[in-house]
C-alpha cells in the first residue's frame, strides 16, 4: 500500500477512533485527523515489529484496518491524557 493509501486509512480511522471514544478533543477535527493518520503509522509498524504480523498491501484487509484503528486508538487516549481540559 502506499503513502497515499496510508493517509486515507488514518482518516478512516481516526473517524472510527472518534466514533468509538466519542467527547472533546483539545485539538478538534483536524487534531483527530492527524492523530488517526499517525496511528495508522503506528498501527502497522507495532503490527509488523512486535505481532510478526505484516500489514497487507491489500486496503481491505481486516488486519491492516484493526491495527490502523488501534494505533489511533492509544494516540487519541494518549493525547486526551496528556492534552486534556481539565475539569477544575
């Protein structure tokens, strides 16, 4: 898959990321969107390093979607965590 196709699997899954952790986030829309296409990244070099579990050159595959969605997943919590309003 390409960089091209790599981006629009992290848009994809940023959007499914926000829909699964719905709420504020410190940087909006296009924070979220940034965050689903580095966790696509992140995603499917974990994936690849530590499962052994290479990411398809194929876009519809299951694997490649789970691990792009995951990795968006821990960035979205990580940067709620570390970004968060807090609730003084």
């Amino acid at each position: 898959m390409t960089v091209i196709g790599w981006i629009i699997l992290g848009l994809l899954a940023g959007a499914i990321a926000k829909l699964l952790l719905p709420g504020r986030d410190p940087g909006g829309l296009i924070g979220t969107t940034l965050i689903g296409i580095a966790g696509a990244f992140l995603g499917g070099w974990i994936s690849s390093r530590w499962f052994d579990h290479p990411v398809s050159k194929n876009f519809y595959d299951g694997t490649t979607w789970a691990a792009a969605i995951g990795g968006s997943l821990v960035l979205l919590i990580g940067y709620r965590l570390l970004f968060g309003n807090s609730r003084n």
